[in-house]
C-alpha cells in the first residue's frame, strides 16, 4: 500500500474538523473525485481501489478511471489481490497513468 506522510496526493481538498479525534471530511462530488485521482496519478504512483476508498474517500474509483477516460486521459488497469483492513483479500484494479492523452497519442 502507498504510504505518506502528510497529506496524501489527490486529498487537498480534504477539510479536518473536530476536537480530539482528527475526522478528516472529503469533497465528495464526482469533479472532485476525479481531480483527487487525477492528481495522485499525477504523482508517478499506481492507485489502488483499496487505496482509493481507504484513503481518498472515493467509493467507486471505477467509475471516475472511467470518466477521466472518457476524458482522453491514459489509464491502464492491472489487477492484483490485496487484503483490506480488516484483513480479507479481494481482487482490487490498480491504475496507472501513463503519460499524454489518448488525443495525443491517435
């Protein structure tokens, strides 16, 4: 699993709010996700569906790698099986932006 400090890419957006608990609240609409995925993409790094949920809040990661596609943009799927936080395993899509759009590229 990916691993920062501070920060992840893609949760800038993210607000902290509360007294003793950090609760971390995320802009949920579709826009946001996608700019939340497109910028950790950015950074060089694959993004896990695990990742995804667990970390920047976006609950159907497919969906947004779909319309960032829909959008040109060049993100290929490998598939793994990771385990969750509780422990169980599933078959996650990884997803990787490779560089240019698919404009560029025709």
């Amino acid at each position: 699993m990916n691993e920062y400090l501070g920060t992840p890419p893609g949760a800038e957006n993210a607000r902290v709010t509360g007294v003793g608990e950090k609760q971390i609240h995320f802009n949920t609409s579709t826009s946001a996700q996608r700019n939340a995925i497109l910028s950790f993409l950015r950074t060089g790094e694959h993004l896990t569906t695990l990742y995804a949920r667990e970390t920047l809040g976006i609950m159907h990661p497919a969906m947004r790698v779909k319309e960032l596609r829909n959008q040109s943009h060049k993100i290929i799927t490998h598939w793994s099986v990771e385990e969750d936080v509780t422990e169980t395993r599933h078959r996650v899509a990884s997803y990787v932006l490779m560089s240019g759009t698919l404009e560029e590229t025709a």
